[in-house]
C-alpha cells in the first residue's frame, strides 16, 4: 500500500527515510484514519519513542493481528529503527518522526488506541531540565489525559524507566491521574510467551550492567 507522501513546511518535521512505511506528519494532522494507513482494520498500538526499533520489530512479528505504529524524534534512530522491522519481514508497523506531544495534543482520534508504551524515555535528569520530562510533574497531567482520551476503554499504557526519581515521579503523575487504574502485570512484556526478553537496547544493556528497572501497568477505565 502507498501512503501519500507531502513535505511538510517545518524543515524540524521531515521525513527520516524515503520507505513508504513512514508517515509523513502532515498526512496525520489532515485526520488520522488506520485502516488507510495500514491497509486494513485492526487494534493499533503505539510505542512512543521507539529508538532503534527492538520492541516493535518483535511485537509485530509476534502479533501479526495488530497493528504497530512506532514515533520517535530522531532521524537516525527511525532509520534504524525501519531497518530493523524490514530485515524482520514484517509489514503490520509504521512509523511517525514526530515529538509525542503533537500526536497526543491534536492528531490522534479518541478511543483509537488498543496500548501506548512509552520504554525508557529520556529522564532529563538534570533538575533545570526536569520540564521537559514527557511525564514529569510540570508536562505529565497534560500528557496523561491526552493518553486517556486516545486509549480504549479496556486498553493499556504501559511505562518502563531505569532511573529511580523519574519512576517516583510518574507514579505521583499517574495517582492524579482520572481514567487509569494500575494493573499488576507489566503489560509490554506479557506481549511476549519467551520469558524475560529485553524490550529495548537499553533495557538490554541495564540488565548487563545490573540496574534496576521501574516498570508500571494501568488500564484505561
């Protein structure tokens, strides 16, 4: 399936590759619609910040019923990243070279969201940068009712981190949150029937180096 390519006007917002499984930005702010961009109907989920792609090359080899759509703001790690599914031979992933904060705030429709992961976001942890925290206590109230809008009832949003004061931060984050309520399995991971896999390149590297990792569940209500 071709998805419409058109180049949008903030030179910040390009594309990373010229593979047709990445969405131009403007193609969702003119009305995001599943079934066109992946070519059929199904539950979507989204992993916001998806690096270099491990997760979503193995959930959508692994799930082949869903539908994967993968953002991430770097150009280099989205080329890696749309490698990485192409050599896994899947085709149920797309990706978006995007700032979740668009995508929350004004282009996903209500209720059209199966699962959200957000995976070892970046913990900004210098405390002048603590604003920047896509779930710190200044951005995380906004940021957590825009998941709760675009999650189905029913659905997941599921959060990992290694750093200790960011995982006590999302969880003030979350206990104000209306809409959620904490579920006891870590949702990302029960995706996969092969035991303790690393998720991500850097959860692969914090269990070599032994950190400990802040992992959370919550079901949309």
């Amino acid at each position: 399936m071709a998805i419409r390519i058109r180049a949008p006007a903030d030179p910040a917002s390009r594309r990373a590759s010229d593979h047709p499984w990445e969405i131009d930005q403007a193609v969702l702010a003119e009305g995001v619609d599943w079934p066109m961009i992946f070519g059929r109907s199904g539950p979507v989920e989204m992993e916001i910040g998806c690096g270099k792609g491990l997760f979503l090359s193995r959930a959508s080899a692994g799930h082949p019923e869903v539908n994967w759509l993968g953002v991430e703001r770097s150009s280099e790690h989205l080329r890696r990243a749309i490698d990485r599914a192409v050599k896994a031979r899947v085709e149920n992933v797309r990706f978006v070279k995007a700032g979740a904060e668009d995508l929350l705030r004004s282009w996903l429709p209500d209720a059209s969201l199966r699962a959200v992961h957000i995976l070892y976001p970046d913990p900004w942890p210098k405390k002048r940068h603590h604003k920047r925290r896509l779930l710190g206590l200044q951005q995380g109230p906004a940021t957590v009712r825009h998941l709760a809008r675009v999650v189905e009832p029913g659905g997941h949003l599921a959060i990992a981190t290694d750093h200790t004061g960011y995982a006590e931060v999302i969880m003030q984050v979350m206990r104000g949150a209306e809409g959620f309520e904490r579920e006891e399995t870590f949702y990302s991971q029960s995706l996969f029937a092969d035991g303790e896999l690393p998720l991500t390149e850097f959860e692969r590297k914090y269990r070599i180096e032994g950190r400990l990792r802040h992992r959370f569940s919550w079901r949309r209500r």
